[in-house]
C-alpha cells in the first residue's frame, strides 16, 4: 500500500468499511422478505410457500397418510358405490398428487385411518341400516393396494375412527351415543356408551380414548377398557379433536360461526392431559379439523362460509403455535373437512366443497399445502400428535 495515493489508500478503506455493512443489510433484508412470504407465519422454511391442488372425488371428508406416504381420502359423494368421480369410494394418491387408484368402501364413507401395517379403515353412515351390505352402516378394511379384507358392523351412523397402539379400532357411533371397538381382525369387542351424537375421536399415549359429543357439548375420556373417566364440558358443536406430545387435548368448537372468544362462539380449545381447563383461542370460523405437526404447531381446518379466503369467516386453514397463537392463515379450498400432515411437513387438506369433483377453489378437492413450515410427523399416526 505504501505505492498507493492518498486518495486511493481512502478509497479503498472506504471499500472494506461499507461491504460488510452492506452485506449485514442484505441478509437482515433477505430474512425479513422470507418471512413475509407465508403471510406472517413463523415457518423456519426458506422455501417458497406454494399450494397444490388435486381431484380426489365428490364431498371428500377425511384424509389419511400412510407409512409410504401415499395420501388415502375418503369421499363422501352421491351415497351411490362406484367408481365414477361423483360416487362414494376412496381414493389414493402419492406424495405428489397422482391417482394411484379408486376402490369402493361403501356408501357415504365419512371417515379414513391408517393402521401400523398400513391397512385402510373407512368408516361409513350409509343409508342409515346397520348391516355388512355395501349399502349398510358399517367399517370397511382395505389392504395397503386397495385391496378388500372385511366389512364389520359397528353401530349406529359411524362417524369417526381412531385406532390404538394395539391395532384396536374405536369408531364414534352419532346414532347410538356410543363407541364401538374392534380388533384388528375386525371382530366386536365391547360398545360403550358416551355422551350424546358422539363425533370426533382421539387416543392419547396412554391408551385413554376422548370422544367429542356434538349433542351434549362435551368430551367424554375413556380409559383402554373402556370405562369412563371422565367427562368435561367444551364449547357449542364440538367437532374436532387432537391430542398433542404433551397429552393436551384440543377441541374445535363449531359453534355460531363467529370466530371469538364467547361461550357460543367458534374457538379452539384446549384441556390438560387430566381433561382441566387451560385456555380458549380464537382460530377461525366453524373448525372442523385439527392436525398437529411434529412441532407442537396446530394446522386448523375452518369450515368457514364456503369462500376460500383470508378473513375470519372465509374457508381456510389457520396455523397456531403451541401456547395457541396464530402464526398464520392460509387459502385451501371451499369448505376443508379435514387436513393431516405427512412427513416432510406438506399438509393435507380434504375440501368438501360443492361436490363436485375438480380443481377449482370452490369444488371438491384436496389440498397439499407444500413449504408453509410444518415439521413432519410419522405415519400412520400412532403415540404421536394425533
């Protein structure tokens, strides 16, 4: 340096001086800008959000991930078993949105759970007659291929199903207050009886099974023999269920479909591991399903008012911490049911919307949610948040 000018020497300190402020400016920019681009969430992606959407069949409204990370949806449809779009079946897609096949369960399957050897359980209203007919009430079993393996009765107007660490299947029966569980070969173990229009189910780590009474307004625990242990009183239309790492139980109220905090109101709600109050949270409009990724984050399905939008009454999907902040909203599609995450952390969301089979944001469709920031969760979903 010592050949060079005065004026050069300054500029050229001027050079070392300014870069790494520059430098600092840029990444404090680049990390700001990154985080705007999920509307707010504190998602740890640096990925660009993107949504995906994909036909799965008419008035889908359960969704279920298995170990291969194929995603299995249930969908409700004309009540007519077929194979055409708007029939009632299932359907399987892969990881990234084909259609692996259509396979019939039955008439107006409602609900789809996986279990530890990735067998397909669908639980069905049908035509209101409880028997083994395809038509009837009852549970269908399909094999990881789609494949048929039994029909079991249950009880009355299945609705949802959970199935325990041992492979047991515990369905919610809406016209029989009760709850009805099975073994893994699909033979009757006990009925018992819960509260009234038994909906949503949940089996925490222990075994202990919670079942959301849409008819009573509470949640009624069970313990693994099926003996009540208790019973805790929730918000209005109670609908879905979800029991976090920590054993908390979070219920989504549907109530009067005004996101708030007043006892009629729609809100999230979560109890303790012993069923104790510990808060209420607003989240969206008429909630009806709960996923919680392996982070603790809840990802909120909001019924909403059947327009896929961002305001508090719109159809969408909401993302709350665990202490139940929001960290974000997301557009999914028209009236989603129901939403699951898989193990890169995409979330899987079944729009019922108006029963037609498409892509477009008011049919009936799924959703994949890619890069929002959800830490991924094992398949099937078993002794993990549920």
């Amino acid at each position: 340096m010592n050949d060079l000018t005065s004026r050069e020497k300054r500029r050229l300190c001027k050079a070392f001086i300014y870069r790494p402020v520059g430098l600092m400016i840029a990444a404090i920019l680049t990390t700001f800008l990154a985080a705007c681009t999920i509307g707010g969430s504190s998602s740890s992606s640096t990925s660009t959000p993107t949504t995906a959407t994909f036909v799965a069949g008419s008035k889908t409204r359960s969704v279920a991930i298995d170990a291969a990370g194929n995603v299995w949806v249930a969908n409700s449809g004309n009540g007519t078993a077929g194979l055409a779009f708007g029939d009632s079946n299932v359907t399987e897609l892969n990881s990234g949105g084909a259609l692996i096949g259509t396979y019939v369960a039955g008439s107006f399957p409602n609900a789809v759970a996986m279990d530890v050897a990735s067998n397909v359980w669908v639980g069905k209203s049908g035509n209101g007659t409880a028997g083994l007919a395809s038509g009837d009430r009852n549970v269908k079993e399909l094999n990881s291929g789609g494949g048929f393996i039994g029909t079991y009765s249950a009880g009355s107007y299945p609705g949802n199903l959970a199935i325990d660490a041992t492979g047991n299947v515990w369905i919610t029966n809406q016209g029989g207050n009760s709850v009805t569980e099975l073994n893994s070969g699909g033979t009757l173990i006990n009925n018992y009886a819960t509260g009234t229009s038994p909906d949503g189910i949940a089996i925490d780590a222990t075994g202990n099974v919670w079942v959301i009474n849409l008819g009573s307004n509470n949640v009624t625990e069970l313990n693994s023999a099926g003996t009540l242990l208790n019973t805790v009183n929730t918000g209005i239309a109670p609908r879905a269920i979800a029991i976090d790492a920590h054993g908390n139980v979070w219920i989504g109220n549907g109530g009067n479909g005004t996101a708030g905090l007043a006892a009629g109101d729609s809100n999230i709600m979560e109890l303790n591991s012993s069923g104790i109050y510990v808060n209420t949270f607003v989240a969206g409009s008429n909630p009806q399903g709960i996923a919680i990724d392996g982070a603790g984050n809840l990802w909120v399905a909001n019924w909403g008012n059947g327009t896929a939008g961002m305001a508090t009454g719109d159809s969408n999907v909401m993302e709350l911490n665990p202490a139940g902040a929001v960290l974000g909203t997301v557009v999914a599609g028209s009236y989603p049911y129901a939403d699951s995450i898989d193990s890169s952390g995409n979330v899987w969301v079944a729009n019922k919307g108006n029963g037609t089979a498409g892509t477009l944001t008011a049919d009936s469709n799924v959703s994949e949610l890619i890069n929002y920031g959800a830490t991924g969760v094992t398949a099937p979903l078993v002794l993990q948040p549920k």
